[in-house]
C-alpha cells in the first residue's frame, strides 16, 4: 500500500502551481516527443476528489430503508443489514445531525515534515512506521465545542481509520463526534469516495454535510454547507465565522430552506 493514500485530501494549490510549472517546461523541453505522461508526483499523494461533475443517482429522502450502494457496473449490492450510525443518543434527541468532514476542513495533515505540526501521529503500514504531521485549522477547538452543544455531530472522512481515529482522538477533547466513519463507509461512485447521508439512520430534513469537497456530498447537495479548502492560513476564520450561521440553523424545524438560500447567494 502507498503509504500516502491512507489520507483522502484535496490538493494543495501551491502545490499544483509547482507541478503545472514543471510539467509545463518538461513539455516545451520536449515538444516533438508526442507520448502518455505519469500522474505528477503530488497527484499520487492523496486520493484527490477532482471530478465535480458526477452525476448524482435518483434522490431518496427516505430513512425507512437502506438504499444500496452503486457500484461502477450499474449493479446494485445487498444493502447493508443496518445504517452506519447508531441510534440516537437520549441527550441529542430534538437536535440535528450535522456530518463534519476532517482533511482540509478541519485540519490539514502531510507526510512531509511541519516544524509547526500540533500533532504528529504514527501510522504503521506494512510493517513501517509512517510519521503524520498534522496542523489544526484556526478556531476548531472553539468550533468543535460549540457544535457539540447545539447538534448530534459525526466524523466522517474518507480517510483510513488508522490515520483519522489517532487524529480524532487528539483533535476531540471534548467527546463532541457521537461516531467516527471512515473510508470504508464511504460509496465509491465514479473515481470518487462519496458520502451518502441516506445510509446514516437520520431524518435528511435534519442532516447538515460540512465539507470541502463538492464530490464527497454530490448524492445530497441539498444538505451541504460548503467549506473551503484549508492548508496552512493561520489567519483563517473561517470556522469562527460559520458559528452564527449554525447557530441560527439549530433551531430551524428542517434545513432544506434554509440551505437552499444558501446555495442562493
């Protein structure tokens, strides 16, 4: 296993300006050589979600019955004999559920060394022990605990559990994520790692996505607060600024107009 593929990001953009550049003189260098090129080094980093134009399948807003996950053939698989998530906690009853996502919303992690890292987490991986280094997005201990009074929140990255649990462990210290979903809870639709929110056992009217990733909410825009992408932008607030927001949000009776009027502007 490549050991940088156990993290599901978006890629940096400073990143990419470096790898157009040099792409770029390597084919002015050799413009009368007409061949097939490799993926550039940093495209093979991450599982990257580049394909915003997905087509979603048909909406579902129903939690009566778990919709089966599409696979790439068109073929439909036994549905899973229970949703991703638990029932409901007796003190998040009457709150919605917001999913958080965790690469580049919530902090930015890399292989490469970050003399500021708030974290370092060790991964093994066939047999080799790999060091993540992990900064935390501004204002995400202020956010995360806000969220946790006013919703029913879920982790759900489509990283490996064994870099997202460790990370998780040390980014919550308050106990605000009810449950962690990973990868493998995941629908992998046309080249990218999709979250259904129909498979979670909620009501949709009162689930909310946060992500920064169109691709990852493409069954289920109507849900979606976007976020942008983060790296490294210490003077970000982005997180901080979204707390009004969500606040007011909690206390509508559904979240489809609310979002809807979102999207608008």
């Amino acid at each position: 296993m490549d050991h940088t593929s156990i993290i599901t990001q978006v890629s940096n953009p400073k990143e990419e300006e470096i790898i157009s550049f040099n792409q770029e003189k390597v084919s002015q260098s050799n413009s009368s050589v007409k061949k097939q090129r490799s993926p550039g080094i940093f495209s093979t980093f991450f599982c990257c979600f580049r394909n915003y134009n997905v087509e979603p399948p048909a909406s579902n807003n129903t939690t009566t019955s778990l919709p089966p996950a599409p696979e790439e053939n068109g073929t439909q698989p036994k549905p899973p004999a229970r949703f991703l998530l638990p029932e409901m906690n007796i003190s998040d009853y009457g709150k919605k559920c917001v999913v958080i996502d965790l690469d580049e919303t919530l902090v930015h992690s890399s292989f490469k060394p970050i003399s500021n890292a708030d974290f370092i987490v060790p991964v093994e991986i066939d047999g080799t022990v790999h060091q993540v280094y992990v900064l935390k997005r501004p204002h995400v201990d202020e956010f995360l605990q806000k969220m946790g009074e006013l919703f029913e929140c879920v982790l759900f990255t489509a990283s490996l559990a064994k870099y997202a649990d460790p990370v998780a462990d040390l980014l919550d210290q308050w106990g605000v994520f009810r449950a962690r979903l990973f990868r493998e809870s995941c629908v992998f639709h046309r080249g990218n790692y999709v979250k259904d929110l129909s498979r979670l056992g909620r009501e949709l009217s009162n689930v909310i996505i946060l992500d920064n990733s169109p691709a990852s909410y493409i069954f289920h825009p109507e849900n979606a607060v976007p976020v942008q992408s983060w790296f490294d932008d210490l003077s970000d607030t982005e997180l901080q600024d979204l707390l009004p927001f969500f606040e007011g949000l909690s206390r509508e009776e559904e979240v489809y107009g609310v979002l809807q009027n979102l999207r608008g502007r």
